[in-house]
C-alpha cells in the first residue's frame, strides 16, 4: 500500500508539472498574439504618434539627445519613438513627461492632421 501511495504521489505531481507547463506555453503564446495584434492595430497612429514628437522636437531646437536626457531615457528610444517604422512601447507616464519638456499639451501630440 505505502509504494502505491508513492507511485501515485510521483504520477500526480508529474501531471501537475505537465499540466502546468502547457497553461504556461499557452498563456505566453496568448500575450504574444494579443501584443502583436494590438500591435498591428495601432501602427499608423504609433507612426503618427513619433512623427508628431519628432516635428515639436525640432521645432523646439532640440535634438534627440536632449529631449532624451529631458525625459530620462536613451537616445536610441528617443530615436526609435520618433522611427516611422519602429515598433517600440511608450508608457503614459514618459509620454506625460515628453510633452512636458516640448512644453506643449499632452494632446497636441495626438492631433494627427491627416
């Protein structure tokens, strides 16, 4: 009885260990999919969004550098912000601070003239 009891133990702990590594591929697979799509479904306003930065940037007289140090980022975020064709993230919080420091509102920079 007490070596079944084990082998059972080991079996159960075994299917939870499966179990739990397929919730895991399969929850990390569901993000990748949710982010691209949400990714694709934001492209040309992301675009419009660096295109928008990068025209206060430089009517500012700044270049990527400073407005990077301004924000406290790096500038090659800055740059890939500003990158027609980049895909890269942009938190609220650093969006806040950007529009700050081209002392323009926060809603200037989604006023994409189209």
């Amino acid at each position: 009885l007490c070596g079944h009891l084990r082998r059972y133990k080991k079996i159960v702990k075994k299917t939870y260990i499966i179990s739990k590594e397929i919730l895991y591929k399969s929850l990390y697979h569901s993000v990748q999919k949710g982010a691209i799509a949400m990714g694709e479904r934001h492209t040309e306003e992301m675009r419009l969004l660096g295109l928008t930065i990068a025209f206060y940037r430089r009517a500012r007289g700044l270049t990527q550098s400073e407005l990077a140090e301004a924000v406290k980022i790096s500038r090659t975020h800055m740059s890939n912000i500003e990158a027609p064709n980049s895909h890269t993230s942009l938190s609220l919080n650093k969006l806040m601070d950007i529009a700050e420091a081209l002392e323009i509102p926060l809603k200037t920079l989604f006023d994409f003239k189209r």
